[in-house]
C-alpha cells in the first residue's frame, strides 16, 4: 500500500493523466471523441462539481484542444476552497477508462451470465416501459424499487414515483450513516447530515473515533482537520488500528474492536463525577439529566478497563481534556457508523457526551446549518401509493426516518408485506454495498426486471436484464447541489466535454423513459439546461453568472446559538434528551446501556475496513490514474502475530471467514499499528466483474468476507463488523 503525500501526489498526477491519455488515445473509446472534437484548439475551462464522492466540490475543468486535461478546485467553492482530494483531482481517469460501458446492453441468457446484445435507446427504453408496465398491472406500481445513490439519482426518483411507487433507497442509510443521525435525532431532534456539520477547524479538542480522516477524505474535513491541528487542538483518536488521524493525536486510544460504547460511558461517568460538564447549559437545555446520572453511576473507568483494554487513568485524562476545551471540544460523531449492531445506541451515546460538553451549537462544536432557497421547478403532484413502503413493515424499526435498502431486499427475498418484482439501480453497486451478497443474489433471481444504469461494466450491471450507460459527471448536467452547511451556495454541474460514445445522461434517460410510460407530464421542460436555468431564475439568481463561475454564494448568515440561532431542539420535549421517554415506551434502554460484542473463533480475527485516500467504495478501482497510485489492498496484520505465524509483509494468503468464505488472494501488511485480535483492509478491492480489466483480482473485498451482519434494533441499519477470519497462506491465485 503506498500513502502519498499531496505534494507527491500532485506532482505524479500531471504525468500519469498525460500518460492515461496517451494510453486512452490509443484505445478505441475514445477515437471517436477525438475525433468529433479534433477542430477545438487552445486552452478552456469549465466549473463544474465533483463526483467521485458524494462531497460534492466545486472543481475547474481544464479542456486542451478539445481534451480533457485536469480536474482542479474551483476556489469559490466553500467546501473544496480551490483543492481537491485525490480522488478528486484523479476524477478524469474515469473519461479515460478504456473499459466503460458504451451502449445499452440487453441480456440474452439466464441472469447472471455474462452474455448481451447492444440495443439502440429505443429498444432499450421499450422494453423497461413495456415490463414495467406488466408489474404494475399484476402487482401494482410500488412492486418496482429504486436505489440509487448520490445526486444522479434525482431524476429517477421523479420518474419511479411519479409511476406510483414509495419503495426508494439508498445505501447511506442502512449501511452507512443511519444509526448516527438516528442517535443524534434522539437526543438533539435533528441530525448530523451531510456535509457533516461540524464546526472542525475551530475546534480545540477534537475526538475520534473509528472516524479516519485523512484516509477519509471528505475534502472540507480534511482541511479543518489540518487548520485544527496546524491551531494546536488537542486531537484524541480512539481506534484498534494507528490511523492517519492517531499519527496526529495527543492521545491515541487502541481500544478493543466494539467496546467504544464501554469508553464513552465512562467518559460520562468520569465528567459527571467530577461535576467537568457545563452545568449551566444541562440546565437550561436538557431534560432527564437525573435519571441519566444515576443510570451511568455504575459505567466507572475502572468498569471499563477489561472491557475496553484502555486503562482508567487514561480515560481519566481524557476526559479531563475534553473537558478543559469546553464547549470548543467535538466529540466527531463519525459517518460509516454501522459497525456491532449498538450503533445508534452508541451515536446517541456521542451525542450525549457532546451535550455534556455544551458543544451542540457551539463554536469548534455542531453549527447551524443554512441552505439557499431555490424553488422546485413545477411539475404535477405525484399519485398517492396505495400501499406503504415494503422496508420496514409495522414499524419493526421504529426510528428508521429513512427507507432502508436490505428491507427492500428482504421484501424481495420473501415477497412480504408484499412482492417486489423490479429493481432499478443507479449507481449503487449493491454487491459491494449490501452485506451478505448471496442475499442479494436471492432477491435479483426474484425480479421480473433488473435495470442497472452505470458507467463501467461493475459485478451488478453483470446480474442485470438491461445495462444503461451513463456519461460520466464530466459529460454532463445534473440536479444543482443546493447544500446544507455553513453559508448558503448552490453549484452547478455541467458538461464539459461529450460522452464517446451511445452514453447518456441520467436527465435524459429518466425523462424518456417517464414518456415511454405515458408519464410525459412529469417533464415539462425540454432539456436539462432548461430546467436548471428555470430554477436559478425562479430563485432570483443569474443562470449566466452559474454556468461562469460554477458556484453562486449566498450571505453568510448566524450559524451558532451566540450569533443569535434560537436554541431549539425538536424533540418530544423540546429539550437535549438526556433521558428519552420515546425509547422508553418502544421498549428500548432510555440512556444507552453496554453489552459486551460476541467474539469469534478461536484463532480467528475480527476483520475491519476503511478507505483508502485515492479511492472511493468500489468505483474507483478501474480508473487509471487512480489504479496507478494504489493498485491493490493489503491485509493489516499485527507484527508479533505475523512473526509468530511465519507471515511477511508483501507474503500472499487468503482470508477465511466464519462461514467458510474464501478471499482473494491478498498480501500481508505485518504492523506494529494495529491490535492482535483484528485485521484489517481497506474497501472496495477484490473485484470479479471480467470486464474491468484493469481492477479484476486485485486485492481482496470485504464485502466477499461480509456474510453476516448485526441488524440494529432501532433503525435496521446493518452493523458488517461481525465478521471474523483466520488465515491461510497461499501460493496461488483464487477468485
Ligand atoms: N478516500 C475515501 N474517503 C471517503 C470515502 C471513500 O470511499 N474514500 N467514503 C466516504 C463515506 S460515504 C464514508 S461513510 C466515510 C467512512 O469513513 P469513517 O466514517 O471515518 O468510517 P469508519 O468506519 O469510522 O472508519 C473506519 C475506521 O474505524 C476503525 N475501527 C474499526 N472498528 C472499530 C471499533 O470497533 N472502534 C473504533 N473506535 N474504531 C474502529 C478502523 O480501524 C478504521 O480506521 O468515508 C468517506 N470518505
Ligand atoms: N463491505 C463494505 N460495505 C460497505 C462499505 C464498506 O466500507 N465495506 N461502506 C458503506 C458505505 S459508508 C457506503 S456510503 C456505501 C457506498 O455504496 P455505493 O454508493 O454503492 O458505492 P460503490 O460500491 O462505489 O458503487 C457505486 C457504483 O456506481 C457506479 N458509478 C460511478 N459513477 C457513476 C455515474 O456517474 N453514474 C452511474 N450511473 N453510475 C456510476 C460505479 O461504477 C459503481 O458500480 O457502501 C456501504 N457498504
Ligand atoms: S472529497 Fe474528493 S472525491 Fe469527494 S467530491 Fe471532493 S474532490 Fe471529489
Ligand atoms: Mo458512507
């Protein structure tokens, strides 16, 4: 695994986009963009916003003779402030891949095997509209799902439910976010949302934990998180693996894997003992701070040594720190929080500790967010479904504010509360995304209809009935970004240069197929450009001044309870819940309570997952300029464990989980930097699907590994933690 620094890394990517280039251009996928832009001389550019993420930064693209070039900052841009990620700035090999989906694909044998026939957009279109239409009349039209994510997804969304259907989904619930802005609902009333918002580079104490930044690399985080540190903050990491982030910290806490809710409550015990929270806003704002106290009396730190493996004079001193920095301290409230199955339990748990603190609206805490107030563009009410949505039937989840993706799956398994028969899925790999994929695997064999819109040919495209080819997001307009964050703005993407070949963008596809159905009503406008300019200009703002400049900012406005935001929290209560009267009734623990993790087999490992800094999930593995910097993944390993067993670092084995599941091969990574009782890697390698030439059998998938997962009892959200291996050495290549 090579870990670049950013000067290195800028340096590299001039020349390995110029070398990706030369590579593409002698390719066939891109001859005929060369050729319909060979007459384009000189230099251009083109604001735009990343999507390599879903950070969404404003960027500049640069055109040369009618190429692409580069992928740079756009320095209006609040979230990107003129840099990008890696990610980001390697966005262009994505144009360049010489293994991108060109035209719309038909399947002609048994789902799952690999053998299609290209189609014309028409042909395609009909036959989506026509089966549709089949599932509707036998089944009604909620028994066709969408999940999609990211801002793409937009405009199918507009056209599944305009077709009568509720059943809409993305992975950044159940498998991500979900159970920290359940937690954070419960106690605050509101979530953390995204972008995230913290107040990171005023913060004076920053804790973290599992939440690696630096390796993830959401942009503005990142360089709060540098502004932070280059301040002096006192950083205190707690993760069972020496992370980038530790390599910063003050302290850095090697906790057991699944303890975290162990060392929060003592925290909180630790500062309510010693009277170090900020009384006077427990006072003012919170309710139930009685019964709290007493319910974490018995959480001491010495409780919580054996469990955790952190001594109790250092949760001692922690907790002290935190306090000192008060209400400037940010305990991160994380983002992939679906770890043990406690999880919105233990987010509630974070949010509680930053109550204490007083850091909800707070300087270096929790802001306000504020948005622009730009219009809907017009269009009819959609039909009222007459049946409810198929994921979480009689509220087996009762805090689940959002749909959740393995319900879908579930219904479609079992066809209850009622049959699912047709999936779309935009630009989710669901074989990546969802836990246990053999269950996906069931419930595709269910469907009467798979349509999968992407633009490389990923191992769900290969499961599907019809494959759409998407431009990618540098060859196209989509939905304005109209974020939630510090100050109001709202950003543009749009084309920079033409797709190559018979791709198309999502606008276009939703829109044509939404005719096809008859739905035609939904799409009052001609093209994309037209709506967008209509929304701007209903908002008062100039459509000329958007395309120029890619970002229109608006003022800045109070984002804190001292800059005059009402303190309001919409809760039962109407207070910070310190105790919850609503988890109570739904028969739940009203302060959050610790139940030690199951453990494995003997001689096994708990496998954990991260990112890598220069890719994203399992997208970015057949990009060239990316695959260029880390081609592969590697197994962590604690070196005396390694040493003990006779493993080397760059020695080949393969990882066997709990239920016999074999990896990849993959090579060993022996360090001193994480724990002996787990391994580690990072997401999104290991891939299978054949035609992307460049990523298939490199490193090994987690998700392949994930075959269990813990449900968490609030919000269904799915906890991939669970998962335990040994270890074989191996000689030869699997997969
Ligand atoms: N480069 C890059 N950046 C990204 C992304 C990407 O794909 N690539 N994806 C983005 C998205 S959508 C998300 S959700 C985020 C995810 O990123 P985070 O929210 O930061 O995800 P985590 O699961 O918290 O991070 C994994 C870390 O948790 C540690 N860990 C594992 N188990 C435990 C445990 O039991 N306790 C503790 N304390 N730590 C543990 C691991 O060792 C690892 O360091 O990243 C975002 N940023
Ligand atoms: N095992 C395991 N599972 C995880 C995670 C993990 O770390 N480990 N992380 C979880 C988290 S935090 C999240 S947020 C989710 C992320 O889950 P997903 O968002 O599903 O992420 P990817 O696996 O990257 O799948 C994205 C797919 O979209 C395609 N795509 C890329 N660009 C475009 C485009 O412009 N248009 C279209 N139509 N398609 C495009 C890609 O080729 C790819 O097939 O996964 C979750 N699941
Ligand atoms: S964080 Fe990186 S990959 Fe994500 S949108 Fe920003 S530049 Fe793109
Ligand atoms: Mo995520």
């Amino acid at each position: 695994m090579t870990t670049l620094s950013r000067r290195k890394f800028l340096k590299i990517s001039g020349a390995t986009v110029a070398a990706a280039s030369a590579v593409a251009a002698a390719g066939r996928s891109v001859s005929s963009a060369i050729a319909t832009t060979n007459v384009e001389r000189g230099d251009r550019t083109v604001a735009t916003y990343c999507d390599i993420c879903f950070w969404k930064c404003g960027a500049i693209a640069h055109v040369r003779d009618g190429k692409l070039w580069k992928v740079e900052g756009n320095p209006l841009d609040p979230l990107s402030n003129g840099r990008l990620c890696p990610r980001g700035t390697g966005g262009v090999g994505a144009a360049f891949d010489t293994d991108r989906l060109r035209a719309p694909l038909i399947r002609r044998r048994d789902r799952g095997e690999d053998e299609w026939v290209e189609v014309t957009w028409d042909e395609a279109m009909t036959y989506i509209a026509e089966r549709m239409q089949k599932i509707k009349s036998s089944y009604g039209p909620e028994s066709v799902a969408l999940f999609s994510h990211g801002i793409g997804g937009n405009f199918f969304k507009h056209t599944i439910k305009a077709f009568g259907s509720p059943n809409i989904s993305a992975p950044s619930f159940a498998q991500c976010r979900g159970p920290r802005d359940v937690g954070f609902r419960l106690t605050f009333g509101e979530d953390v949302s995204s972008p995230e918002r913290t107040d990171i580079r005023n913060a004076q104490c920053l804790v973290l934990i599992g939440s690696h930044l630096g390796e993830n690399m959401h942009n503005t985080q990142v360089q709060e998180f540098a502004d932070a540190v280059g301040n002096g903050a006192s950083i205190i990491v707690v993760d069972p693996r020496y992370s980038i982030a530790a390599s910063k910290a003050k302290y850095y806490l090697p906790i057991k894997p699944g303890t975290d809710l162990a060392l929060i409550l003592a925290w909180m015990n630790v500062i309510v003992a010693e009277k170090l929270y900020d009384a006077e806003y427990v006072a003012m704002y919170g309710f139930g701070f009685e019964p709290f106290a007493a319910s974490i009396a018995p959480y001491t730190p010495e409780w919580a040594y054996p469990e955790t493996g952190i001594e109790p004079a250092l949760i001692r001193a922690t907790a002290r720190e935190m306090a000192r920095y008060r209400p400037a301290t940010l305990i991160h409230p994380g983002r992939h929080a679906t770890w043990y199955g406690d999880d919105a339990q233990r987010s509630r748990a974070i949010a509680l500790l930053n109550a204490l603190m007083g850091s909800w609206g707070r300087k270096g805490g929790f802001y306000a967010p504020v948005s622009m107030d730009v219009p809907a563009y017009p269009t009819p009410p959609y039909p009222t479904p007459s049946k409810l949505k198929v994921d979480n039937p009689d509220h087996k989840y009762p805090f689940a504010h959002e749909t959740i993706t393995t319900g879908i799956r579930e219904a479609t398994i079992t066809g209850k509360p009622y049959p699912i028969k047709g999936w779309f899925v935009y630009a989710t790999n669901l074989l990546h995304a969802l836990p246990n994929e053999q269950e996906t695997i069931r419930a595709m064999q269910n469907l009467d209809l798979l349509v999968v819109i992407d633009v490389i040919p990923s191992e769900i495209a290969g499961w599907a009935d019809v494959v759409l080819p998407e431009s990618i997001y540098l060859e196209r307009h989509d939905e304005l970004n109209v974020e939630w964050f510090r100050e109001p703005f709202v950003a543009l993407r749009q084309p920079v240069v033409e797709s190559p070949n018979d791709q198309k963008p999502n606008w276009w596809m939703a829109k044509t197929l939404a005719e096809k159905l008859g739905l035609g009503a939904y799409y009052p406008w001609k093209n994309a450009e037209e709506y967008l300019s209509t929304r701007i200009t209903n908002a008062g703002m100039s459509w000329e001044q958007l395309k120029k400049d890619g970002i229109i900012r608006g003022e800045k406005r109070p984002i804190f309870f001292d800059e005059g935001v009402p303190a309001e929290f919409p809760t039962p209560t109407g207070k910070i819940e310190f105790f919850s009267v609503q988890l109570q009734k739904a028969g739940f623990d009203p302060v959050p309570m610790y139940k030690r993790p199951e453990g494995g087999p003997p001689g096994s490992f708990r496998l954990l997952y991260g990112r890598s800094p220069v890719h994203s999930f399992s997208r970015t593995q057949n990009n060239p300029v990316l695959m260029d910097m880390v081609d592969e993944n590697m197994v962590w390993v604690n070196a005396d464990v390694a040493d003990r067993n006779g493993w080397k670092t760059g020695d080949w084995v393969v990882l066997r989980n709990q239920d016999g599941v074999v990896s990849n091969r993959i090579k060993v990574l022996a360090t001193e930097r994480i724990r002996p009782d787990c391994v580690y890697m990072v997401h999104g390698f290991g891939h299978t699907a054949k035609h992307l030439r460049r990523a298939l059998g490199r490193g090994a998938s987690d998700s392949q590994l994930i075959t269990r997962y813990a449900v968490d009892p609030l919000m269904g959200g799915t906890a991939m933690n669970v998962n335990f291996v040994t270890i074989e050495a191996t000689e030869v290549a699997h997969g």
